[in-house]
C-alpha cells in the first residue's frame, strides 16, 4: 500500500503530479492497462482511492474531469461521429479506424473510447488551427510531407501547452501515429507525418519500476515444488516467459515439439499471432504431457485441465494464486511483498537481455580481429540470423539452467 497522502493540502498541479509518478506506476504495476480510462474502483485497488473525495472537495472536479488533463476522456462518446470536423474522408476513415480496432485488436470498450476521444481531441485541433481537418489526402504525395509534418507539429504544439505531464502526450502521439500507419498499411498514405514528431520534444517517458524475481528467487521457488503441474507453473511463467492467462489455457495443439525449433504457437497473443521458443524445460513438458494422457483416456488436451471450468481449464487468477502459494511457502518476497506471477514473466525478459549482454562480451575477440570496438557489428554483419538465434539461445539456456539448477534442457 501507498505511503499516507494528505490529499486535501495537495494543489491540482501536485495531483497531476502525484498521478503520472506514483499512481500510473501503481496501476500498471497491478495490471491494469493504462490505454483504459482507470476507474474509482481500480483507484481504491491500488490505495489511492483519497484523490477522488479532494477532486470534488476541493477542486470541484469530477474524476472522469480530472483525467481529461493527463491524457484521458472526459466522458466517452457513444456518438457515432465524435468527431466534431467537417471533412468527410477524414471522418470516414477515423471511422473505420475505429471498427478495426474494435473487430480485429479484441480491445476494451474503454480503451476503444479513449483512444476515440484522443484522435477526436487532435482533429478537432488540426481543424481550429489550419482551418480544416484534411488529415487524409494530402498523404498520397510525398511531395507535401515537409508542409504536412509542419502541419502536425502545430497541434502536437498545441497539445504540448495544453496536456500536463508528458505521459499524456506520449499517449496522444502514440494514438495519433497508430492512425496514420493504418492509413499506411492500406495504401490510403504515403507516410507518417507524426513518425518523427517525438523526436522534436523534450518528453520523457516515465520508467515503470517493474520488480523482477532473481534467478537465486526462482531457485527458491523451484525447489519447494512438489507436484509435476506446479512444476510446469513455474517454467511456464520464468523459463518460458508466458502470461498467466497463456499458461492457464496452454493446450497441446500449441506444441510444436519435433522439429529442431521447439517452439508454442499463439494464433492470439496481447500484440498478435507469434511463436514462443522452448529453450529449456522441453523434457518436463514432454513427462507432463505423457502423464497427463496416461491418467485420462478422456483428456481435453489442456495442460492445466479443470473440470470445474465451463472452459475446461483453468484461469489465470488460479495460476497467480498457485505461484503465489509457492513463493509464499519458499519464503520469497520482492520488495517486501509476495511476488506476482508477472514478475516471472519480468525475470525471463530480464533473463534474456542479460544472456545478450553475455553474447556480445563474447564476441569482443572476433570484433577486434575485424578492426572493431563494436561487438555488434559482428553479430550484426558476420554472423547469419540462424546463427544469431542459435547463439542467443545458447546463452539464454544456459542462465536459465543456472537459475533452476537442473540438468533438464530442450
């Protein structure tokens, strides 16, 4: 829980910045997605609920008021042209935009909206100051990308003087961006007039302060494993990087396992379709997968089956709660606090830069026979992409076997 907030002796300008450094931070630290519009009750899940009652109190703002001034909807439309412009091809292809993100991103209501109000704020911004909101058609030539960029650094100005922290810009840029390289992706655009915006900016991104577990806590946690589904648990979240919810409904049909790239496919994933290679672990899989069929002619096929779930496996909270169970009877805290299944995923990632680092030392030698001091040069320019793969690999299994001190490797 947060530190005691005297909220009332707080100014609006404190608020704001008690939001982008500490609140922001605690919201995505509990998982909540910050392209949504947080809700009061998130807000009292992460002790922070005391910003509300001075809101209204003392500043005579609403919440839904006050997150318009960091980058989020006041109140988002249901309208079916938010848009307030006058330019059609504009608000058609805002439009379709829109129903791409609903039909095919499988997003939130929440986060659709607010990314509507985003792209609304900015139109309607464009409009006021170039006295039209011709977003599209000038994008075919890219003889008028200079005029176009200059265009578009006019509201990003704007915006500038008018959002207060530089998260909520970023926000902004990210979402307008996202716009024009779908305009891209279907040929309706030349270019990007915000692509290089960013860089014309002092903006900062704020640092997340995500908490990873240390190959010594992973060790722990492995070793007070005594049951051959838990065990597969924590190699799904530490050793394979997966998410909570991917580990619980993780089916045999995603297994690809004989070819010499031993992998998991995701025809779904948070940021689409992909593959997660199987570096270490490969035979626990495959014992779990023996066991599993030998214990039930009837076997759904899941990994983490659950007869009780209308899904036939279990959620993702139940893996949260086995992981935190074992943590907990490991005697593993981060930061005072019981480990989420997250910072699992955390470890693999920070597992993995690491075991580039590794990579790159090793190749100072080869670098300096070439007349570098640039180690990447070398894994860049030398070596083939199947050689880089395999060599990353290499090294990430070997900082993997450290970490769950075990013989077992694909």
């Amino acid at each position: 829980m947060p530190e005691q907030i005297n909220w009332s002796q707080k100014s609006l300008d404190e608020l704001r910045h008690v939001w982008t450094v500490d609140i922001e931070p605690a919201l995505e630290q509990a998982g909540y997605d910050l392209n949504s519009r947080p809700t009061y009750q998130q807000l009292l899940d992460v002790g922070y609920g005391g910003i509300c009652y001075t809101l209204r109190e003392h500043h005579d703002l609403t919440l839904s008021e006050f997150l318009a001034t960091v980058g989020y909807s006041a109140d988002p439309s249901t309208d079916s042209n938010p848009w307030d412009i006058d330019d059609e091809t504009t608000i058609d292809e805002l439009n379709t935009y829109i129903r791409t993100l609903d039909q095919r991103r499988n997003l939130a209501e929440s986060t659709i909206s607010t990314k509507r109000s985003r792209l609304a704020t900015y139109a309607s911004l464009y409009h006021d100051i170039h006295g039209s909101a011709d977003l599209v058609d000038r994008l075919t030539d890219l003889e008028t990308q200079p005029d176009e960029i200059e265009r578009v650094l006019a509201v990003f100005d704007e915006l500038d003087r008018d959002l207060e922290s530089d998260a909520s810009k970023l926000r902004y840029l990210g979402d307008v961006s996202q716009f024009y390289e779908h305009l891209q992706r279907r040929g309706k655009a030349a270019y990007n007039p915000a692509g290089t915006i960013e860089m014309e900016y002092g903006w900062q991104r704020s640092e997340p302060d995500n908490a990873a577990l240390s190959s010594q806590q992973v060790r722990r946690i492995y070793d007070v494993v005594d049951k051959a589904s838990d065990e597969l648990l924590v190699l799904a979240l530490c050793a394979w990087g997966l998410r909570r919810n991917e580990v619980a409904a993780l089916h045999v049909s995603q297994l690809v396992l004989e070819e010499e790239d031993p992998h998991i496919r995701f025809d779904e994933r948070k940021n689409g379709p992909g593959t997660v290679a199987l570096i270490y672990g490969r035979e626990t899989l495959n014992d779990r997968l023996d066991a599993l069929g030998a214990s039930d002619r009837e076997w759904n096929g899941y990994l983490f089956p659950s007869t009780a779930a209308e899904d036939g496996h279990i959620v993702g909270e139940t893996v949260q709660a086995r992981f935190q169970r074992l943590a907990e009877r490991a005697d593993v805290r981060v930061r005072g606090q019981t480990p989420t299944s997250k910072m699992g995923r955390r470890f693999w990632y920070t597992t993995y830069l690491d075991s580039q680092t590794d990579l790159l030392e090793n190749l100072d030698e080869i670098a300096a026979d070439q007349g570098s001091s640039d180690p990447s040069v070398v894994l860049k320019n030398y070596l083939s992409e199947e050689e880089r793969r395999q060599y990353r690999r290499e090294f990430m299994r070997e900082r993997l076997a450290n970490a769950f001190e075990s013989q077992d490797s694909c």
